[in-house]
C-alpha cells in the first residue's frame, strides 16, 4: 500500500477513479489502412487499464481531418466496431477510456491521406518540416488550402457525428484536441491563422470562435459531462507561434468553463505557465501535463502537482509505453522498463503490446 496522493480515488463526474494517474494520448499507428484500430490495440489499452483513466491516441473525426497514415479514425461503421473491441476489452479489465478527437487541419499529405488530396487548415500557411508519407519515407510538407466558411462549418459537425460515434462505441467520454498543432490549436496560433474573416481577423474573439464551436457543438451532442478539452498555450511543436499566449487562453478558457465540461487537459510549458494562469479561471476537474517538452513524468513529479493542489489528475505519456503496469510500478517503488524505440510507430505487437508487467519480487519465507 501507498500514500501517495497519485494513489487517492478520484470522482470524474459518474467514473470513479480508483487513482489520479492518466494515460495520456500517444499516436502509436497501429490502425488499418482505412483507420479501422487492429486488433492488437484492444490488447495494449486493456492492459494499461490499471490507470485512473486512459486517453486514446489522436482519432480523426473524418477523413478531411486525417493527419497521418495508418492513424485511426471514427467516421465508419468498421471504426466504430473496432474501437468498441477496443472499449470491451477495457471495460472487462476494470479500466476507463476517453476518445481524444484531432483533426489534422494543415497536417497531412496526399500520399498518407485516403482522399489522395492537400489538407486544409485555417491558413495557407505550411509545416516548417518534412512530413511523414505512406510509403514510410518523408516528403517537403504540402501547402494546404485554407478552409472555407463552408469546411469550416463541415469540421465542426464531423466533430459532432465522430463524437456520437464514439459513445456508440463505448467510450466513456470525448477529448477534443485542441493542443499541440493540431487544428483547434492553428486557430489559435498566432503564425497558423492569417484570416481576415470571422474566424481570424486578428480578434481574439474571432480566433477562439471555431474552438467555442467545436466544444459547445459536442457537448451539445453527447452532453457536457462527457465532453473535455486538450490545451497546450506556447507549445511551438511544429512550428506553432504563440507569442503571447494569455490574452488568447484566458477568455477561450472562461467561455469553455460555462459549458461544465468534464475535465480541462493543461499542457504545462516553460514558454507559458498554463496551469499557473489559467486554473483560477476553471471550475471543474484538471488533468496537468507537465512532461511536454521536458523529461518524462517522474512519481515524485506527479506527486508535486497533486500535493500542490495545482491539479486534480496528472497525465504520464512516454512512462506507460514500455511500462503497462505503471500504477503498480509506483506503487511498488519498482524500476521502469526502458521504450523499445525501434519499433515505436511500426504496426504491429513488437515494442507496442510485448512489454512485460512488473513480476514482484517472491515473499521470503521463514524455514
């Protein structure tokens, strides 16, 4: 037994967590070529069930929204029968799960997306570096077409339908991404919308007007409790500029905590302390993320952040690849396994679901 405060159940809405640890979401690329999960994606959730709850790997809404190849979507009947594989085999292990919703927005190419055309984002404003192809060899990013009011409008109710797909698949509930580059976040960004309509205009209020539209659409569907959203303000992955992150966060932040949603995901930067600024304007559950961008995770530093009160649940990435027991694993005090590298984004078992759980070490007994 343990102590720790990562160890303390917690109530998210009806879910009762039997500890704050969270699987934070990780592109891993074991989907069909359609985006239907494998197979073997059943058995790497269920085997981290264990954690207080999962987050999946970034799911497109639609196939206008597929970032990658081989990255899962929730758009088609298959989909929804392969996830629900998915949410069965957790659901039997004791586990909980969330679908976390990204839609690719300027990411993507038409050698790796199953329309075979330019994606199209808030801007036509590129990646800064090569991107990732189907053939597994990288290619100079595409320029992508900016969105129209229309596909803008087609992105908000592709949101809804996946996320009603998702429940019909047994998820638990729906995290919308709004981090890490992905196309809430170019809304955002200061260098990823250049609109000079309603959606951009150099207004705050016009920048976080299709991020309010997705949020309040999917709650809306699949009602709030169920609904959460990701942030990551000053994160610069892939080129995303965000030069002063407050005066945009601040009110997107107060307009989403009317909504009652169920957690807000805050990925903590060194560039813009997040959970700092924008926690006094939250009311409900917080995941922090403090691991982006720095060194993984440590118990002690998700401790810090429970203890501290900074946040309610502490989201571990990189530490539950190799290690599916990490719950026990701190508990336990026990090392962790190191990631087999290697075979991170190849499509099978090997370096995805081969990872063995901590064995305890034998009770001595007295003779």
């Amino acid at each position: 037994m343990t102590n720790s405060p990562l160890f303390t159940p917690f109530a998210l809405g009806p879910l009762r967590l039997p500890n704050r640890i969270v699987m934070a979401p990780m592109t891993r690329f074991r989907a069909a070529e359609d985006g239907t999960p494998l197979p073997v994606v059943a058995d790497y959730y269920a085997q981290r069930a264990s954690a207080g709850l999962l987050i999946t790997e970034g799911i497109w809404p639609s196939r206008a929204g597929q970032a990658g190849w081989r990255m899962p979507g929730l758009e088609t009947a298959e989909h929804i029968r392969g996830w629900r594989a998915v949410t069965e085999a957790v659901h039997t292990a004791g586990g909980r799960i969330y679908a976390q919703l990204m839609h690719g927005g300027r990411h993507g190419h038409p050698l790796s997306r199953l329309t075979g055309d330019i994606p199209a984002g808030p801007s036509a404003v590129p990646l800064p570096d090569p991107v990732h192809v189907r053939d597994g060899g990288k290619a100079d990013p595409p320029l992508p077409r900016e969105m129209t009011a229309d596909e803008i409008r087609q992105a908000v109710q592709d949101h809804i339908a996946a996320a009603r797909n998702a429940i019909e698949a047994g998820f638990d509930g729906v995290e919308l991404h709004g981090a890490n580059s992905y196309l809430i976040h170019q809304f955002l960004g200061d260098n990823t919308n250049l609109r000079d309509d309603a959606y951009g205009r150099g207004s705050v209020a016009d920048r976080i007007r299709f991020p309010l539209e997705v949020v309040s659409a999917v709650a809306g569907a699949i009602g709030a409790g169920r609904t959460a959203l990701r942030l990551s303000p000053g994160n610069p992955q892939e080129g995303m500029v965000e030069n002063d992150p407050g005066p945009v966060y601040r009110p997107l932040v107060t307009e989403v905590n009317r909504l009652g949603l169920a957690y807000l995901h805050l990925i903590d930067d060194d560039r813009y302390p997040a959970l700092a600024e924008l926690l006094p304007l939250w009311d409900g559950p917080v995941i922090a993320n403090i691991g982006e961008n720095r060194e993984p995770t440590s118990k002690e530093g998700g401790e810090a952040v429970l203890s501290e009160g900074v946040a309610d649940l502490v989201s571990y990435g990189r530490s539950f690849i190799a290690n599916p027991d990490l719950p026990e694993r701190f508990a336990a005090g026990a090392p962790l396994a190191g990631v087999d590298w290697p075979h991170l984004y190849t499509h099978g078992a090997r370096g995805y679901s081969d990872y063995p759980r901590h064995a305890p070490a034998p009770t001595r007994v007295e003779v």
